[in-house]
C-alpha cells in the first residue's frame, strides 16, 4: 500500500479501479487507508473495472488512477481498459499499477514485457518499474482468487511476482492535434482569385542560380536551321514521271481537268448519296465527300484545299 500512498497527491481526484478477485473487507479497508491520506475524502473515486467502459465519465477528470490497490492484486488488464484509463486521465496525469506478474507466459496471467507492451500501446509514458517478491502465503490467495488460472499455475507458482508500475498520461488531450514546425507553408496571397505564389512554383532563387550550368538555346541551331524554306519544297505530290489519272466514276473533279470537258454526273442506285455518308452505301463513289444538293457536281472550296500550317 505504501506504494501507492507515497506518490499519491493530498488534493487532486484520483480513481480506485478494483476487480472482482478481491473481496469487500479488502475494498473498505484499501479505501480507508487512502482517505486517510487524501486531504478530502470526496477526491476518492472508486470504480469497477468492468464498469470504467460502460459509465461515461468525464474526460481528463482525474489526476491520478489506481489498478491493483487492493489485495490481491490480479486484475484483467485489456487493451480496452487502459485506453479509457488514458482518457479519464488529466494530460501529465500519472498510472499507479501494481500486478502480479510471470517469468514465463501463463493463461490467465501476463509476463512485465508484455504488461510494459499493453501500457506503450495505449499511449501511456516514462513507465518506472520496480519488482517485489511475493511471499508464498500471497501466491497462494493470488491463485485463489483467479479461477481462470488456478490449474495452469498451479504446478508453476514460484514464478509469480509482483510488478509496480508508474507510468504518465502525454502533456496533452487524446485526439489532440498540432503543426509540424517543417510543415509550415507561407500565407498564399489571392491575386484576382488566383494564388499569387502559383506562378513562382518554377522560379529559381538568385542562391539556385548558377550560370555555368546554364546553355543559350541559339547555340544548339545550325546555320541550316536560319534558312527559311522554298514553299515548292514543301508541297506533297505525286511523284512528277507518272502521269495523273482519275478514277473510274470521278467526282473529285480530277477527270475534268484531264480532259477539259464536264463528266456526266452519276446517277445514285440508291438516292441517298447526297445525304452524307451515313445513308451511303459501301460501294458509293461519292464516299468520304460532303453532303451537297441533289443533281449537281461535287466540288471542294479553295478554303477546304489549303493546309492549316
């Protein structure tokens, strides 16, 4: 008990968990005890550990919080119990746990690696851990009081121990958030809705710049790169031996100018030709062509002949 009374606060509230393996003499006189020693009795809270999850009590409410004050000292420590102990603890609030413990894993019972592992886990700090020896008569009650591991432990008794454990709730609220000092960015300035660092995302500063690494584009031209083009070089045509001749059924126009004189229009098997090629067929010489007004001959403007570059 001293363990627990020699780091325990006179005004500050503080939580007394308890589990069933102890009994109401054990409870009253553990209670007492503390009272006692508290400046005001109503800074005592005491709480079912079963029950510390299912009653909603107020966030960072106490200073300090007790498992194990009450002999003899087996608890259920879970996961789930000691991340609400983190979040009825005020920040730099402290955890006084005392356990019993086994050199080797056991059913029902944990070793202080994985005791210290379970408190890490649940964002507990600092832990400050100190062994005591049991003496038989207390590894015997401590048996007793645990059904679930009474058989197993049975044949492996000396290998309990107890384990007494401070550890300190971090200096701030679970949940709590803050910027990382390399992660602050400057204020981006709205220009005519727009962000006005936007345009020196590629900028270098006078520092970044080095002049010797830096080459002047003209000097990768070539002086045949400066002359400009004869535009004849530039037209694409048939190659100037082979003489131009113009399909049968024409409607490019080509076939008159061969000839000098008008072709006769073809007349449409179908009906459908001047439409468009979505009612043509798949054999249609006007395919590919606009569509245009029924009886009269296809012809391209000058505008549609002339490139784009």
């Amino acid at each position: 008990m001293d363990f627990f009374l020699s780091r325990l606060t006179t005004d500050t509230p503080c939580l007394l968990l308890w589990s069933n393996s102890s009994s109401s003499q054990q409870q009253v006189e553990t209670v007492t005890k503390i009272r006692e020693h508290l400046q005001y009795t109503e800074l005592l809270l005491l709480e079912h550990t079963d029950r510390l999850t299912l009653v909603q009590h107020t966030k960072s409410s106490y200073h300090t919080v007790m498992i194990g004050a009450v002999p003899p000292h087996v608890t259920d420590i879970s996961f789930d119990l000691l991340a609400e102990v983190t979040c009825v603890l005020e920040p730099s609030g402290q955890l006084l746990l005392q356990q019993v413990v086994t050199e080797k894993p056991v059913s029902g019972l944990m070793t202080q690696e994985k005791l210290l592992s379970q408190l890490k886990l649940a964002g507990f700090i600092d832990p400050v851990c100190s062994v005591r020896e049991m003496e038989m008569d207390e590894k015997i009650r401590a048996v007793e009081s645990a059904a679930t591991i009474r058989i197993e432990i049975r044949d492996k008794i000396d290998l309990l121990h107890y384990v007494q454990i401070v550890v300190r709730k971090p200096n701030y609220e679970v949940g709590a958030s803050t910027k990382l000092s390399f992660g602050k960015a400057a204020e981006n300035k709205k220009v005519n809705g727009a962000s006005s660092n936007v345009a020196a995302v590629w900028k270098l500063d006078a520092s970044e710049l080095n002049e010797d690494d830096l080459i002047d584009p003209d000097e990768l031209l070539e002086p045949s790169d400066l002359v400009k083009p004869d535009p004849e070089s530039l037209k694409v045509g048939c190659d100037p031996t082979k003489k131009k001749r113009a399909c049968k059924g024409c409607t490019c126009g080509l076939a008159e100018q061969l000839t000098g004189s008008e072709q006769p229009v073809v007349k449409s098997a179908c009906g459908s030709c001047y439409l468009g090629d979505a009612f043509r067929c798949a054999s249609c010489p006007y395919a590919g062509l606009p569509p245009f007004k029924q009886g009269e001959q296809v012809k391209l403007s000058d505008k549609l002949l002339q490139p784009d570059v």
